[in-house]
C-alpha cells in the first residue's frame, strides 16, 4: 500500500491466457469508492475485503462497492495490521500504542470490541528480551487452536487465548 498512495486500489488479476506468462490486473473496487483507500494500512479477506485506514476505521468491500465501515475507538493508538479468525465474526487489530501495543478484538458490526491482554503478574523475568507486544508489528490468530502470534521488533511470541463472545460486551 505505502509505495503509490495515489495510485491504491484492489486489483483482481485474471488466470493466465494460454501462451502468455502474466495476466493484466483488473480494478476491483469501483472508481467512485476509492475515496479512502490512500490512508490503507493493511487489509483482511473473508468474502469481503476488510481495508484497515490509518486512523482506525475498517471499511468492508463487496463486489468492489463499500458495504460497511466500521469505527474502532483507539484513544491515541495507530493501527498496524488487521486479521480475521477463521471461526467467528470477529476481527482483530494490532495497534501500537507509543512502544508498546495491543490487540482489539470486535466484531464485523462494530458493536462489540475487547481488548487482549497479557495475563496479570505476565513477565519476562531476568531475561534480556522486549516484553510480548514492546514493538509490536504484526498479528496472527489461530481461533481454531486457540493462538495468538504477536510479531515483534525482535521476536515472535505465541500465547494461547479464547475467542470472546461477541454477542455481549465485556
């Protein structure tokens, strides 16, 4: 995304023709919907394309038309990546928060939203090592197994969770 600002969009590229070794892409989301497409940071597929902008907002793509947009309060935070778990309706944001971050987890409405923590007395004792979201990156989530990846400056921390439920806010 960070490369052509100006020039962002969803392209969708065709299967190769027979005797030919590239396809030419397509432009999947319509002209008149790309109006905020210059501030991605990331983006997510489920069916619908779920484009993280840069001050938090998540807009849904449908067939190339913006269906949905969904706004996450951050209290100063910057968002850095979007994921989706493959088990429930939720989405997931990393967001960085000065050093440090954290991951909110909502649902597609924007109705619900939790926040993941480390659990309470977590430390990394005497070992010389960034605490787990110290330089957060990047995300991965394993709703199906129970993981959370946290992608750091420095390392890649694995840590076992429960989906929350979405249906009541907690």
């Amino acid at each position: 995304f960070a490369a052509f600002p100006d020039y962002r969009n969803v392209y969708k590229f065709p299967p190769v023709a027979e005797g030919a070794n590239a396809s030419e892409p397509i432009d999947w989301v319509e002209e008149n919907q790309r109006g905020s497409l210059d501030q991605a940071v990331d983006f997510v597929i489920d069916g619908n394309i779920y484009v993280l902008l840069s001050d938090g907002r998540v807009q849904a793509f449908f067939k190339g038309a913006l269906s949905d947009e969904i706004a996450i309060r951050l209290d100063g935070g910057k968002p850095l990546a979007l994921t989706t778990g493959a088990g429930t309706d939720a989405l997931y944001m990393a967001v960085e928060d000065r050093d440090s971050g954290r991951i909110i987890c909502f649902d597609k409405s924007g109705t619900n939203a939790y926040q993941l923590m480390l659990p309470d007395g977590f430390s990394t004792g005497d070992n010389n090592i960034a605490a787990p979201f110290d330089g957060l990156k990047d995300i991965a989530i394993d709703e199906g197994a129970g993981l959370v990846y946290l992608i750091t400056a420095d390392a890649v921390w694995t840590a076992q969770f429960t989906p929350p439920e979405l249906g009541a806010r907690g």
